[in-house]
C-alpha cells in the first residue's frame, strides 16, 4: 500500500510538473489559444 500511494503521490507531481511547463510554454507564445 505504501508503494502504491508513493507512486501515486509522483504521478501526480510529475503530471502537475508537466501540465505547468505546458501552460507556461503555451502562454508564453503569442496567440496560443
């Protein structure tokens, strides 16, 4: 249990990590959406 709530807990950061730097690339491009 303790490994599958770790893995989770770094999903979910990498996927958050992941999400910010789209946004922050797409923002920082002109006319992106």
């Amino acid at each position: 249990l303790v490994y599958a709530l770790t893995w989770y807990g770094m999903a979910l950061m990498l996927a958050g990590a992941a999400i910010y730097i789209l946004r922050g690339r797409r923002t920082s491009r002109p006319g992106g959406e």
